[in-house]
C-alpha cells in the first residue's frame, strides 16, 4: 500500500509526538511511524524538563506535565565526603512556569500520545519500522516491511541510533563517548527533606573516582545515577546484592522499591546538518545527542574516564560546611 501525507515523522518519542501535535495546530496533517508496535512505559530517561520545552508543552494542552513535576531548588556538591557548594536557585522571571521540572519521560510520553490520540489529523501507525529513505525532487518515500509512505517531507525523530535512516539522507553524526557507563535507578523511598534537593558527588568513599548525582521525580521516586566502570553488570549486581549495597550507600537503612533500572552510555555528538536538503529534517537525538550533566566537561578533564574532583579545588579549600549561594 501507498499512501501520500504532507509530512512523515519517524519516531513516536517525545520530540515525534511533540511535533505531530505541532503540525495539528498549524493544521499541516502528518503520519507517525514508530517501530515499536506498543508504548514502552518504562523509566524516568529524560528526567529534566527546562522551561522552554514546558512553554511549548504547555501551548499544545500539556500542561499537566509542568505541573505534575517536581523541582528542586537546592542543590548539593559534594568531594568525596565533604560537602563542597550549595546552590539556592532563586526563582527568576514573570513566567508562571518553573525554570524546569523532573518528570520521568515514560509519564510525558503517556501524556502526549493521549493528546495526539485525539488529534484528527494526525495518524500513529505503530509496528512500523522505516528500512529505507528514498529522497527525490519532489518528496520522499518511506519504506518498511509493513509497507511503503510517500510523503512530501519526512522529520527523523528515531532516537539517536537512526544511522541507517541519517545515511539514506547523507547526514553524519560525529560526537563523543564517555568510557566509563552510568547505573540509572528510579527509586521509590521515603528520604524526608530530600526531594527539594539535588545533590552530586564526586569521589565518594563508596563510589571512587566516579560521580553520583540523585534528584526527586514526582510520587516519592527518587532518581539515582551513578558512574560505574564500562564492564559494570546489572543482573550480575543484582544478584550479589551489589546493587542493594549501592543504593543503601544513598538511602541509607529506609526500606525502599526499586522501580526501574537500566545501564547508559552517554554520548555528545551532532548532525552536520539539521535539514538535509528538501524533503527531510532530522529533530530530537536523532539531531543532537548530549547530556544534561556536568559531563562533557568532566570526560575532558578526566583519565581513563575517572573524574579529577581536583579541578573544584577552590571551593574544597574553603573548609567547613559551605553557606548556599544564590
Ligand atoms: C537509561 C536511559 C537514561 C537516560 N537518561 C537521560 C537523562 O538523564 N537526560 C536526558 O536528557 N536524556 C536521557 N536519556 C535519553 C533520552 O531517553 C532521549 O534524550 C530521548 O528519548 C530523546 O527523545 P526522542 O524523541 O528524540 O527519541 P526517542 O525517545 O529515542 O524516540 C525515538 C523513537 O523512534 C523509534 N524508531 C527508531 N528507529 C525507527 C525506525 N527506523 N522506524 C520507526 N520508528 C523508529 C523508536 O522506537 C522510538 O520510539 C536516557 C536514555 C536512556 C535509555
């Protein structure tokens, strides 16, 4: 079968359904086609929401989310068991939106496929992966085993491992990779004082040579990373009860739910070109693959991908507990 629609996006992540609910205001109708034949609803991922993408969210009937988030507003650097900055953020600005919320991404994506449910132009076609990309003078067309699309544009928003779809198109994506991997755990646990806080550690005596960072989500979940070594085993600490050791590192002796786990290797790297010529634009990580964390600064700074707390020397020589700054 062949069909024709103005636009194609490929990816029913955040920024696919952000975009589809884009094009329905601008009354522009467009198919999503996204590989994975449900929803995965699992873990909070992108945790961190800034204000902009919360405006945007907000005008396109979304403003749960930015309501239903958390935000803290103090934050905590630690050097291996000293406390060594403490941040107030003040809140800033006429705008009744918050300079940004955590929220996990599983909740977002919930909110904005309820949102393009109801949206008549827009069509989610669901267990259908694109394998290839056929640009001509006049639109694309886009083909899986489920079928064929042509379209006038096409917008990839296939995550960051889209290489086969960003070669059809002749777009390279060049970037960086940390070596060392990140232990990412949502946990739900009572830490009363805590959710108004985020707090990092670099060099803690329980995790050497390596950062922390733990901030709240909605609903008593605390979100928790920690850097580990590039061979760190999941199900293997699972079933040592390393993992339990490592999270009581954190929790201390509050009994505790782990809700999701997961391993990620962060990347920086980025499209040499956002537009690849008529008829195709790439969006979200499919573009630009980052991290939100101090981190790409850190991997410079760093050997064998273990991180030199040295370079916050300045503030550890202030000795004591530091008074929070704004
Ligand atoms: C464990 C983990 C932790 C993370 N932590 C953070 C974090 O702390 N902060 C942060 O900013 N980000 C984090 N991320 C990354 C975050 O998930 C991405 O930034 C975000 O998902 C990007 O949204 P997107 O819509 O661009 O792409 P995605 O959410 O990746 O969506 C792409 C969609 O395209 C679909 N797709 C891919 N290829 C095809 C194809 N050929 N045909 C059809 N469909 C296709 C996929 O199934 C997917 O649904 C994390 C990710 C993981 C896995």
């Amino acid at each position: 079968m062949r069909d024709e629609v103005p636009v194609a996006i490929v990816g029913a992540g955040p920024v696919g359904m952000t975009l589809a609910l884009c094009l329905a205001r601008w009354g522009v109708p467009c198919v999503v086609l996204e590989r994975s034949p449900v929803p995965r609803r699992v873990g909070s991922r992108a945790i961190c929401q800034q204000r902009d993408v919360l405006d945007t969210w907000d005008a396109l009937g979304a403003g749960t989310l930015w309501r239903e988030g958390v935000t803290w507003s103090v934050g905590r650097t630690y050097v291996g068991d000293r406390e060594v900055r403490c941040v107030r953020l003040a809140r800033l600005g006429a705008s009744p939106l918050p300079a940004f919320v955590t929220i996990s991404q599983s909740r977002v994506e919930a909110v904005l496929e309820g949102l393009v449910a109801k949206e008549p132009t827009v069509v989610v076609r669901r267990g259908f992966e694109v394998r290839t990309l056929v640009p001509d003078d006049d639109g694309v067309t886009l083909r899986g085993d489920e079928g064929e699309l042509r379209a006038a544009w096409v917008v990839l928003a296939a995550g960051a491992h889209a290489e086969a779809l960003r070669d059809a198109i002749g777009v390279r994506f060049e970037g960086e990779r940390h070596p060392d991997r990140f232990l990412i755990c949502d946990i739900k646990v009572d830490l009363p004082g805590l959710a108004g806080e985020r707090r990092f550690w670099f060099d803690p005596a329980w995790n050497p040579g390596r950062q922390v960072l733990m901030h709240a989500q909605p609903d008593g979940v605390f979100r928790i990373d920690w850097q580990v070594p590039a061979e760190f085993d999941l199900e293997a600490a699972r079933r040592s009860g390393g993992l339990d050791e490592l999270i009581r590192h954190v929790v201390g002796e509050q009994p505790y739910e782990l809700v999701w786990a997961s391993v990620y290797r962060f990347q920086s790297s980025l499209a040499d070109r956002f537009v690849a010529g008529l008829p195709s634009a790439l969006a979200g990580s499919t573009a630009a693959s980052t991290t939100s964390r101090t981190w790409p600064g850190s991997s410079r700074r760093s050997s064998g991908g273990r991180l030199q707390p040295r370079s916050l020397g300045p503030t550890t020589r202030s000795g004591g507990r530091p008074r929070c700054t704004t």
